[in-house]
C-alpha cells in the first residue's frame, strides 16, 4: 500500500498490457469501428493522453491486440503434454481452445470480429497472420505427436481444419446464445465428434513412408 501520498508508477509496458485488454473488451462490444481510442482508454481507467503517449496510433494498438490474440492461442496450443499420443494431443488442443473461449466471451468475440473485419476489408493484415500462426502451431504439435508414425502433410491439413472447425462453430454458438451450460455439454459433442472421425481418420490412412 503507498503511504505518505506516494503514487506507485506504472510502466509504459503495463499500461500498453492494459489498453490491450481494454480494447479487447471494447472490440467485443463496440466492434472494429466503434472501438475509438477514447472508449479504450475509458475501459482502461486512463487518461487519453497516456493512451496516445504509449501507441503513436490506433493500428499500433491493434498490432499489440492481434500479437494478444495470437499469443493466447500459441499458449493453449503449446501446452499439452509434449509425449502424449496424436489422439490425445487433437483432443487437447479442441479442448483447450474452446475453454479459452469458454472462460471469456469477451476473447471469443473479439477473436470473430477481428478475422470479419480483415475479410471485410480483404485485407490480410496481422488478424490472418494471427490466424495462420495458430494453425501452424497446431500443425507443429501434431507432427510432434505423430513422430514415431509421421503422416502424411494432407492428413495432417485435415485434422488441422476439423480442430479449427469444431473450434470456432463452438465459439459462434457461444457467442450467440451465451448459455454456459448448454457450451459446456456443445464442448463434450465436439471433442466427441474429434475423437471419433480421427479414430475412423486413422484407420483408413497409411504413414507416410
């Protein structure tokens, strides 16, 4: 506790932490274009000058919110158990993400309007980076996984794109309805749904040589 009138100072970098957060939330409600930088800096209890003193403009905020964005998804991805079987590590990575979403709408919403806004823009921009890099990611980890028995690159794509898949129906579903308990039984259907394609997936498909 400060004593004697004494005003802990905050750093540069936990105020940029901050207004990121803030914009997180302010994307999730107000979207890419109402997410001004005076309501950022309201969302963040802080001055609008600090705001401008921290970022030279609005994109270089948005560049720290798509380097977010991206780190949670490496963080939940990069997570699982390194010598689990690929199975295990799909199953994780599903879950994982969808929990991440689970625990903020708020996360989910602006993850969705992020990648919306890009395409209504038919930009690429950082959002489709942020979006490419979490794939990659997972494709890295079920490489990893599937070393003893390397698949070939086609199937790996596949499962990628039904992890990807499942991941963001769950979280439009979500988002829309907002009924947690019906989103927590949606992420046992998916993980389900994984489980049980992979398995026929599997099956029917050679390693790679």
């Amino acid at each position: 506790m400060a004593t004697g009138g004494f005003v802990p100072r905050i750093s540069a970098e936990e105020r940029r932490a901050d207004f990121v957060k803030a914009a997180v939330e302010v994307i999730a409600t107000h979207g890419i274009d109402g997410a001004t930088t005076r309501r950022i800096a309201e969302q963040a209890n802080a001055p609008l000058a600090t705001l401008h003193y921290c970022y030279n403009s609005k994109e270089d905020l948005f560049a720290d919110v798509y380097q977010f964005v991206a780190d949670k998804f490496r963080g939940v991805i990069t997570s699982n158990d390194p010598h689990a079987e690929l199975e295990t590590t799909a199953h994780q990575i599903l879950r994982g993400v969808m929990e991440c979403y689970l625990e903020s709408v708020n996360f989910a919403a602006t993850s969705l309007e992020l990648t919306s806004w890009a395409r209504r823009q038919h930009k690429e921009g950082g959002v489709i980076l942020v979006y490419d890099t979490a794939l990659d990611a997972v494709r890295t980890a079920l490489r990893s996984a599937s070393a003893e028995h390397p698949l070939e690159p086609e199937t790996v794509d596949e499962i990628v794109y039904v992890i990807a898949t499942l991941a963001d129906g769950f979280a439009l579903n979500w988002l829309t309805y907002g009924d947690r308990s019906a989103a927590e039984k949606q992420m046992q259907i998916s993980t389900s749904v994984l489980d049980s394609w992979l398995a026929t997936r599997l099956e029917a498909v050679p390693v790679a040589p």
